[in-house]
C-alpha cells in the first residue's frame, strides 16, 4: 500500500513536471515565432535606394544603399552621412562632404527637401565644388518623395559656386545634370541626353551617368544608343558593353519603347539592356517602359 502511494506520488510529480516543461516550450515557441514575426517585419521596412560617391576618374558612381524606411526626415540624414569624406564602406569609391561639416537642418516642404548646412560644406578643391553639389542632389531625388533640394549655407541660400563663378537655381534637381561632358562645336542643335556607362573597379560593376551636351539633330533615342555603341567613355575607364557592330531598330508608341537587337550577348544582356533603359528613362520624360526584342522575341522589359 506504501508502496502504491510512493508510486502515485511519483507519477504525479513527474505528471507535473512534464505539463511544466510542455507549457514553458510552447511559450518559448511562442515568443520565438513571434520575435521571427518581427525580425521579418523589420527586415521587409528596408527600402533600397541609390547614392553618388566619387570615383578615382572624378566622376559620381551610383551604388546601392538600404533604408531603414523611417521617417523621410531621417532617411534624407541617413543618405548625407554616406557622403562624408569619412564613408570607406566601398573599394576606390568616396564620399564629398568634408568631415568636418554640420547639417544643421532638415525641413521637408511639399516635395522638395530643404538642407542647411554649416559653411564647412564646400571648403573643397574647385575641381569638385560642383560634384558636392551633385552628389548631395542626386542622391536625394531618389527618394521617391523628393523633387527637388534647396540648400542653405547658415540660412542663406546657395545660389553660386564661388570657386567656379557658376550660379545655381535654388530648386536643385536632375536639371543641373551629373558628371557633365561638352562635346559641342556650335551653339546650335544642342541636345542634352544622360547615358550610363559601367565603371569597373576589379570587383564590381557601377553604373555611371553622364549628362551630355552634343550638337545633333537626331532624336536623344538615337543618341543614347549611337553613344553606347561607341564601346567607352573618352579619357576614363567608363565603358559600355553594346556591341557596336549590333543592328538596332527602335519604335516609339506612345510611351513604350520598343529596342529590336540582331544579336545579344546573354552576358552583357542585363548590363546593356541597365544602360539603355536608363539612359532613356532619364532622358526622355514621357517614355515610361522599354522592350528589349532580339530577332522579335522579347528577351527583356524595364519599367521606370
């Protein structure tokens, strides 16, 4: 009898015990899954954008950056301490701000972001005065909330580069242009279109824009794409992977562009068709779709 009492006694103990342990697993299980919930959550806020730092040529490379989708106030921070001096994130590419500046306000005022920097801002050599500027600008504008940036000095607006006597709007936007070339010979016919070039370091691959000013009466498609058969970009290490042997046709409806190829190489296929469609995009504003045919079948299609 003793011992049947010792027996139940056990059993119940360890009844016990086991509803304890199963009760504190499926908490921790619980609170497990939950914290996963989370960690997804807070993953899927990232937003990826773009910023501009300066290459070993002098020209502004566009490289992917990740938001923590916050505010916009404190996305347009997070995108101009990248482009401090004192980024060394990425290989051969740096940021323009001098280290020692403050941005001492941010505002945001229908869809133009207001910036008030200290007037450390562009203490900087006159050969990249101009490229702060851009830097700061086009970075920015990627946001899908910004148009246009206004900037102030201590409260004063920047309406002239001092070290290159150039005068500025005081809306900055994709108008200014980035990694600027003049190839002109008259003050007629002038063209303004934007080709991106690839601009490799021995690692990665870059994308570069160039806003560039030619003498041509050819429509800015036809420009783009005779600009990227010219293979690179003169005096850099800029260069474009569309075979200048290729026969292109293109037709324009509406605001699809449609791009037929001969032949394609399928491992430049994502970098040409990167290049094109971008450059177009930024070019040619009503255009807000491009097909990419080779011997009419679609091999590739970029929206805006």
């Amino acid at each position: 009898m003793l011992k049947r009492k010792s027996l139940n006694k056990i059993y119940l103990t360890t009844l016990v015990l086991f509803i304890m342990l199963v009760t504190i697993t499926f908490d921790y299980l619980k609170a497990d899954k939950n914290n996963i919930i989370y960690e997804t959550e807070y993953v899927s806020n990232l937003v990826n954008t773009h910023i501009y730092l300066l290459n070993k040529d002098n020209l502004l490379v566009k490289v992917d950056h990740l938001l923590r989708s916050n505010t916009l106030e404190e996305n347009i921070e997070d995108i101009i301490n990248e482009l401090f001096v004192t980024n060394k994130k990425y290989n051969n590419l740096k940021g323009l701000i001098p280290s020692n500046t403050k941005l001492n306000r941010i505002t945001i005022d229908d869809k133009t972001a207001n910036l008030d920097f200290s007037n450390d801002l562009l203490k900087v050599n006159k050969n990249i005065e101009e490229k702060v500027i851009e830097s700061i600008v086009y970075s920015l504008i990627e946001l899908e909330k910004i148009d246009n940036v206004k900037i102030t000095i201590e409260g004063n607006p920047l309406t002239k580069l001092e070290k290159n006597n150039k005068n500025l709007p005081i809306l900055l936007n994709e108008s200014i242009g980035i990694n600027k070339d003049y190839t002109l010979n008259s003050i007629k016919d002038i063209e303004k279109v934007v080709i991106y070039y690839v601009f490799n370091d021995n690692k990665d691959n870059y994308y570069v824009p160039v806003t560039k000013y030619v003498n041509s009466r050819d429509s800015k498609i036809k420009i783009i794409i005779d600009s990227l058969k010219g293979n690179y970009f003169s005096n850099t290490n800029l260069i474009s992977y569309l075979n200048r042997n290729s026969n292109i046709d293109f037709k324009l409806d509406t605001d699809i562009l449609t791009i037929t190829f001969d032949s394609l190489n399928e491992d430049t296929l994502e970098s040409v068709t990167y290049s094109i469609s971008n450059s177009v995009f930024d070019s040619v504003e009503k255009i807000n779709k491009v097909i990419f045919e080779v011997n009419s079948k679609i091999i590739d299609v970029k929206s805006k």
